[in-house]
C-alpha cells in the first residue's frame, strides 16, 4: 500500500481528498487508481510536463516514470512544478 | 420576485459570478469558483440552469466542468479527447454552446487544436465531429496566438442542421447537413498576414455571431477587420473603413432587439493590442456597419486597455465586457458604463443571464 498525496487544486476535483492510500505495483499504475487521473495524463497516456511526482523523495523520472515500481515505497508526491512570474 | 443580472465571469484564476440589480448599478461578487483554473469560457444552460465551464490549467490540462447547484459543486466530463489516428491532442477547451431548445442534453464543444465536439448527454461525453477533425483544408490551417481555437459556435434556430463554427485561423466553416460536410464560408473576408489574402480558408476569426431574429445575418469581428454577412455567410461586407479608429479587436456584441446593430471595441493593430492612442471607448453601429458612434461615457481614460474574444456578452437590456486587467463594464442608463467590479485577475469570459432574488 502506497499513500499518494496530491494538490490542493487537485483536491478540489477530488471532493477534497488530498491523501489516497492505493494498492499499485508502479508510479503509473497508482497515478491510474485516483479520481484525478484524467487531469495527470493526456489522452496519449502521457504525464504532463509540469507535472512532478516524486517517490519516497526521488523525482520518479529518475527512476523509470510510470513504470517505476512500488515495493518498498511508502510515499507518492504530485506536485505541480514550480512558476516564477 | 425582482429579476437581476447574473453575470459569469471567466478570469484566469476561476469563475466568478456577478450579480447585478436591474438597473446594473449595484453589483455583488462571488467567487472564485473553479478556484486556479483559467475558465475560458462559462454559460448557463437555459433548458435547465446549468452552468457549464471550459476550464483548463496549465499543468492539468483541458477539462469541460458543470454544476447545476448554482455553482456549489461541479462535476468533470470525462476525459476530453482526439482518436489517436487523428495525430492531434486537445490543448484547450475554448466554448461551450448549448444545443437548440428541441435537443435536449446536446451541446457542442469547441477546442484546440481546431476542433468541434458534441455531447448528447448533458456534457457527460464528448465526441469530436468528423467532418471538421478530417476537413480537406485543415493543413492550410494555422494557430494564432491563442492557438488553434475553435471559439465561436452558432446555431442557427431555424435549422438545427445549420451550424457555424469559426477556427482561428481557418476561418468561418458551415455546416447544412448536421456536422457530417462544412463549407468553408470566407468570401472577401481579408487575411492580409497571408500571400495570398483572400484565400478559401486561413482567416483569423477572433468573434462570430449571428442574429437570432434574422439568422441569415452574421456579424464577425477578424483579425482584419470588422464584417457583416446578410447570406449565411456566402459573401460578407468590410465595415472598418466607416468611422472605427481600427479594424482589429477582438470581441463584438449585438442588439438581440435590432439586426442592424452591433457592438466592437477596437484595439490597435495586432502588434499591440491596446486602446487606439489610449482611448478606450466601444463602437455602435445602428445601420448595419454603414456608420460608427463612440460610447466612452464612464470609460477611464486614458487607458490602455485589452477586452478578449469570449470577453463580452449582451443581452435585450445592456452590454457586458471584462478587460484583461480585471475590470468589469455593464452599460448602465442610456449610454453610461459603470465599472461593476475592478481587480479581478484577467478576465477571459463574459455571458450573462438573469437571475431571481
């Protein structure tokens, strides 16, 4: 089981959960279960390129994207990038 | 019960609501609704209250969002989306239109990049239209700076076979046949950024409407200049020469009262668009585009102000713009604006309904 926490944009369209705890073998498979999914992939299944999800602290691209696999996570971040004005 | 204004107002930050008396001098917002989402479009279904928003975000992409509690809750579409073969992705919801009153749950839908959906089911789901997604010129189409957007979609109420729709640039296209051909209808309609200006498509058509009182007669604000057709678009007429200070702009009202008026907000030329020399003013037109008057009365000046396609709306009593720097207009008595509300983030979209209080 891994706890994914999302926005609070997010949240908003989620009838205001932040926090899910999701059964997932990887990144993508876990990003899938929640009710935002659609608002995290375009319809080419890709994830948006200001979107940033982190796994136990590490930027998952690092560690293969969606196929990133879960054993031994505990903890999924999404995070919208960072803008500067 | 007293009757009000009801005002929805798109920004780049969520929907806010104005509600207006009926004399449009007292006005109380409420919002954001959608909080952080650029609501490029939003409008109330008359068939039954609901509100419908195309709301996208830069990160979360395109969404087509409704409530019919007023806007207290909302509910997402499902995912809005191109068929893979089509090698096209949606990168914005731009305008939702309302089916006629005998199609129920039908609506329509338009989006970047240049392309035209309909929902049978309230907005449920959406279904790209074929005949606009395969269009035989669409590689002769091109994205403005507002990408390829599909902004203006008009019914006409005689027809329901009979649509407009207008993609910038691609310029007008029509429809005889419910959806299934399009026309391009762009005679002597100026796309002077082309080699070859008077094209059959690539138009930049920033705002499209037509007259429900005389649905043969639409009026279109361009890229290059200002038009009115009197054919269903079979030919149109270059109105700009006759007392605007610019051609260029972005949105254009109408008198749902009077075919042969209408409303424009110049702005210099592409390269800037700003109030020409500062004076901010919109421009009527009682004679079918004939001749120009200026209406400033309660405008400030000097301003440099900017007023987006979807950014007005007009209904039997008055006119309504936002600016993108978050000034709302209503005409008050006579010719006189009054500034209904001020520091809103930039605003995108106007529609107005009434409301009971």
């Amino acid at each position: 089981m891994v706890q994914v926490t999302v926005p609070s944009i997010l949240a908003d369209q989620a009838e205001g959960r932040r926090c899910f705890d999701i059964e997932a073998a990887t990144v993508g498979e876990a990003l899938r279960a929640l009710p935002v999914a659609d608002l995290l992939f375009n319809e080419r299944g890709e994830w948006s390129r200001y979107l940033n999800v982190f796994v136990d602290g590490t930027d998952a691209r690092e560690r293969g994207g969606p196929a990133c696999p879960l054993a031994g996570v505990h903890e999924i971040l999404v995070i919208a990038m960072l803008s500067g004005g | 019960m007293a009757i009000g204004v009801l005002a929805l107002v798109g920004t780049r930050k969520g929907l806010f609501l104005l509600r207006g008396d009926d004399d449009r001098r007292c006005w109380r917002a409420d919002g954001p609704l959608l909080d952080g989402w650029a609501v490029y479009h939003a409008t109330v279904d008359a068939r039954d209250g609901t509100i419908y928003s195309a709301a996208n975000h830069i990160v979360y992409g395109p969404t087509v969002q409704r409530s019919d509690d007023g806007g207290k809750t909302w509910q997402r579409s499902k995912k809005i989306s191109l068929p893979e073969w089509s090698g096209l992705t949606v990168n914005a919801a731009w305008h939702i239109e309302p089916g006629l009153p005998q199609q129920p749950g039908t609506l329509f839908l338009g989006a970047d990049p240049g392309a035209l959906f309909r929902s049978d089911d309230s907005g449920e789901t959406w279904e790209p239209n074929r005949g606009i997604l395969e269009h035989s010129t669409r590689d002769r189409w091109f994205p403005g700076a507002g990408g390829l957007c599909c902004d203006s979609i008009q019914l006409d109420p005689r027809d329901p076979r009979r649509i407009y729709v207008c993609i910038a640039s691609a310029g007008t296209l029509r429809t005889d046949d419910g959806g299934q051909t399009w026309l391009p209808v762009n005679k002597n309609v100026a796309a002077d950024y082309l080699g070859s200006p008077y094209g059959e498509v690539g138009q930049c058509v920033h705002k499209l409407l037509l007259h429900p009182a005389r649905p043969e007669r639409l009026w279109q604000q361009n890229h290059c200049g200002v038009y009115r057709s009197d054919d269903c678009g079979d030919s149109w007429e270059r109105l700009d020469g006759n007392g605007l200070p610019s051609g260029f702009g972005f949105p254009i009202m109408i008198d749902p009262k009077d075919p042969d008026t209408a409303f424009v907000i110049p702005e210099r030329s592409p390269e800037y668009h700003y109030s020409p020399d500062a004076q901010f003013a919109v421009y009527r037109t009682r004679d079918s585009g004939q001749t120009w008057e200026e209406m400033s009365d309660g405008l400030p000046r000097p301003a440099w102000a900017a007023v987006l396609r979807e950014a007005s709306a007009s209904d039997a009593d008055s006119l309504y713009f936002g600016t993108q720097s978050g000034s709302f207009f209503a005409l008050a008595d006579g010719d006189t604006w009054v500034e209904a509300a001020r520091h809103l983030p930039p605003i995108l979209s106007v529609e107005v309904t009434q409301w009971s209080r």
